[in-house]
C-alpha cells in the first residue's frame, strides 16, 4: 500500500503510520454506518443509537440508565428519552432498583432481545460476504488489532478527561 506523503492539514507534521490508522478507522466507520443505514432504516424501526442501548444491555445485562449513559459517553438526560422510547416499543424493561428506589434499572425486553439478534444476524452476514477472502484467522487476528487500537485510544481520552476535570 503506497501511503501519501503530503500531510493532511498544511504546517502539521505527518506521522503516516498513525495518519493511515486514522484514515482506515474512519474508512471502516462510513462503511459500518452504511450497513447500518440499510438494515436499521427503514423496517427496524431502530435507530443507531437505539441499538447501541440494547447492545450494552445484551452484553452487560440490567443495569442502571446512568451506567448506559458512561458506557455509551452521553449525558444520562439522552439515554433516560431512548429508553423511554425504546420501553414504549416493547424493547426493554424498568423497575425499581431495590438499593435506591430512585433508579430505575433497566433490562433488556424479549422482544429487544429478537430484534438485536435479528440486527447482527444480518450485519454479520453482510460482513462476513464482504470478506470472504478473509479467513478466520485473519478476520480474528484484525478484530484483535482494531480491540486494540479502540482499547488504547479509550484509555488516552480517559486520561485527559482525568486532567481537564482536575485542571492538571
């Protein structure tokens, strides 16, 4: 792969290794997103950000709507309306939680459950066609270098949020 040796912004140094891995993730968003496009809208009825929800839900179980909100890195007042919403489709649950009635603890509904399986069924299909020239050892050994890269930049903005709050 030839990789462009002009920066990308006038006057900034160019790291091209990091420049490139920036370039890919941002590639692999717009293409993720328009698989996501075609299969959310319009016979879902569920949105991205709906399905983030239930994803978090799915993998982590009930939980409380503040815990989504900082999985996810939205204000609480966000994941409080999707819920709403998504409780009003019949895709999750609240209840009370017993350790502070003021919470509500959220759960993922059966219907939710369906319809997230039904989602990623399909994404993976999709996927899955897309790569075909891929073999499983190779898809798995990119799954553990994009884990990897989203592990360490998570990790890097935790750190300087850390330092803007504290002012360090």
């Amino acid at each position: 792969m030839q990789l462009a040796q002009q920066p990308l912004v006038p006057g900034v140094e160019r790291d091209a290794p990091a420049q490139e891995v920036l370039e890919g993730v941002s590639s692999l968003i717009r293409a993720v997103r328009c698989i996501e496009h075609r299969h959310l809208m319009p016979d879902s009825g569920l949105r991205r950000s709906d399905a983030s929800v239930l994803k978090i839900l799915y993998k982590g179980g009930e939980q409380r709507g503040g815990e989504i909100a900082a999985k996810l890195g939205v204000d609480a007042s966000v994941v409080s309306r999707q819920v709403a919403a998504l409780e009003a489709d019949g895709l999750v649950s609240r209840r009370p939680d017993p350790a502070d009635a003021r919470v509500g603890l959220v759960s993922l509904a059966p219907a939710g459950k369906a319809q997230l399986e039904a989602l990623y069924s399909s994404y993976t299909q999709h996927l899955r066609a897309a790569l075909a020239d891929l073999d499983d050892d190779a898809l798995l050994s990119a799954a553990e270098t994009m884990q990897r890269i989203a592990h360490a930049i998570t990790e890097v903005n935790q750190v300087v949020r850390r330092t803007q709050s504290t002012g360090d």
